[in-house]
C-alpha cells in the first residue's frame, strides 16, 4: 500500500491520501504553492528549534473551498466525483490518515464510528457554499485500495 495516494480524474486533482504509516526525514508539502490549503510535514530532531515568526496580512481570493480531514480512529470510505458529479472511485480511510480534498467532488460512508477533524477555508457561507447530490449505492463503489 502506498503511503500517499493521488486521485486525479481527466487531469483534475480530485485529492490525497496520506497514511498514518507516512514517513520522512526533514519537511516536506503536500501542496502546491499555489494551492488553497496546505498541508506539510516535519521531522525534525531533538532540539531543533523552528524561529518565531508571524505571518503577514495578504488578501487571498478564494474560489473553491478545499478541505483537509484527520481520521482520528474509525473507518470510512471516500468516494471521489469529477466537477460533472460522476463517481470516479473511492478508497477506505483508517485511523490516523489523512485525507486531501482539492477538486470535484466527495462524499463519506462511514463504516466503523469514526472520530474525524475537517479543516477549510472560512468563512463558511451557509447553502451558497455547497451543492449536494445524491451518493452512490454501496453496490457501485470500486474501492481502489
């Protein structure tokens, strides 16, 4: 099993997955410079120190919100639409993953309980936000991993 998992479909990245086994040395991105949201690791030593520092204001425009989720225990499974809502694939997720959400579209079944945080851009904007439609039947996933 891979420890990251890039879904595209026609060119568009749907998203990622990053395994609770990942693992490197030093710091590493996720994410695009130019993407909404990014997402990077780090492995550092003892002692290491990471200077203070503050960031600086930057109006930022925002057309699509991106989303990050840690699956903090449980089991779900992700299933990954194109911009048209045509399911593409889906992948199961596990305690201690993480899941990159970039472009079409998602939806979730969860299988075991699942404890999980979303982070996203804000602010949030009610129903303008969103469109949802109707998920798949459980008979109809392709699990992919």
């Amino acid at each position: 099993m891979d420890n990251v998992i890039k879904i595209e479909h026609n060119d568009v990245e749907l998203g990622s997955i990053v395994r609770s086994t990942y693992h490197n040395s030093g710091i590493g991105f996720f994410s695009e410079d130019n993407d909404g949201l990014q997402l990077g690791y780090m492995n550092r030593p003892d002692g290491y120190v990471i200077v203070p520092h503050t960031h600086n204001k930057i109006k930022r425009e925002v057309f699509y919100t991106e989303e990050i989720l840690f699956i903090r225990s449980g089991e779900v499974r992700v299933d990954f639409y194109d911009e048209n809502q045509q399911y593409v694939e889906s992948h199961m997720v596990h305690s201690g993953d993480i899941v990159i959400l970039k472009g079409g579209g998602h939806g979730f079944k969860v299988l075991e309980r699942a404890d999980i945080f979303e982070v996203k851009q804000g602010p949030y904007l009610g129903a303008k936000d969103k469109v949802r439609f109707e998920p798949i039947a459980d008979a109809e996933a392709i699990i992919k991993d």
